[in-house]
C-alpha cells in the first residue's frame, strides 16, 4: 500500500494517536516505538519516490522516537528492530552518494542483535541484519573489494528468519537479491558462480 500512496496522511493520523497514547499512558503505551514505525512507512516512501532529503529527516525522525522507546522500554524488540532500520535506511542513502557508512551501520547491527537477543523468534530482527550486511556489500563491490562474504552471512541471517517463519516472504526475497547480486559480481570478476546457484 505505501509503496504506491503518498502515506503522509496516514502518518499524521497515527502520529496524533501515538501521542495521545503517550498522553494517556507513557509508559504503557509503547507510543514512541508506534511514532518510529510511522516515520519509518513515511521514510520508505520517500526514498523509493526520489526525495533523499526530505527522507533523511524521516530517518531522523525515527531514529529520535526509537531511541525513546527504547529507552522507555528497554525490553522492547520491536522499539530496538525499528531503530535499527533507521541507521539501515540511512545507511542505504549513504551508500548511494558514497558516503561513510560503517558507524550507520555499526549502530544497525548492534540494535538487531539487541531485538534477537530480547526475542530470539523474531524474524524481522535476523532478515534486517541481514539486509544491513547487503548494504555493506554493496559499499564494498564500490570499493572494488569482494561483498562475498557479506553477502553470505546476509544470506545466513535471511535463513534464520525462514527457519522462524517459513511464511516470511521478505526472508526469501533477502536470499534471492543476495543471490543474485553474488553470482553478477562473480560473473563480472570471473569466477564461476554455478555452485552458488545451486546451492
């Protein structure tokens, strides 16, 4: 649905719920790991249609109420998983104007493995680092060094979140990319990427 609409509409009716949630309830509510997902639809959108400024300051957005909510809840996996794709999203952009990454993504990793270790059934946490370590890939294939070996835990992590859930659609799409992204970069430097294929 938000990758096709504009969400800004419904970002803003479930910002104005989350703080009356806070308002009614800080503490129980969970109000800041809601804000950080909302900012993190209205971040998708952005980055998908083209407008990396105003998405940075989405991220930031999001960034800014995850480290509430998981400083209001500490034991929260969801406040830690959302978080974590604020750094990975921003990370994202940073790669694409070749910007230093690592501390992004450094920060990324560390609030995925904080959202496992709270709930180690939470696929989410395991396809996102995942993700994450494709992003670093990425920046290394631009450094002209080999992502193989990110790509191989990416592809790991993705495995984790399938032996979770085996309905987790986004775990198989994660293993198909890397897949496919390890055998092109294999083919441009070479090397013969049919075991990989096969495996």
């Amino acid at each position: 649905y938000f990758q096709a609409k504009d969400p800004a509409a419904k970002v803003k009716e479930a910002l104005l719920a989350a703080d009356r949630a806070l308002a009614a309830s800080p503490e129980e509510s969970h109000g800041h790991t809601k804000k950080s997902y909302a900012y993190f639809f209205l971040g998708n959108y952005l980055q998908r249609h083209g407008n990396p400024a105003e998405a940075i300051r989405a991220r930031e957005a999001q960034l800014a109420e995850g480290r509430l909510a998981t400083a209001h809840h500490s034991d929260d996996a969801y406040a830690y998983d959302s978080t974590g794709n604020a750094y990975l999203r921003m990370a994202e952009l940073y790669v694409e104007n070749r910007k230093l990454v690592q501390p992004l993504l450094t920060e990324a990793y560390l609030c995925y493995q904080l959202a496992a270790k709270i709930n180690p059934r939470f696929p989410w946490a395991y396809n996102d680092h995942a993700l994450a370590l494709f992003v670093e890939a990425q920046n290394l294939s631009q450094q002209n060094q080999s992502p193989l070996g990110k790509i191989n835990q990416a592809i790991e992590f993705s495995k984790k979140s399938i032996n979770i859930d085996s309905q987790y659609i986004h775990g198989y799409n994660t293993i198909t990319l890397a897949t496919v992204r390890a055998a092109a970069w294999m083919m441009e430097h070479g090397i013969d990427p049919a075991q990989m294929m096969q495996e």
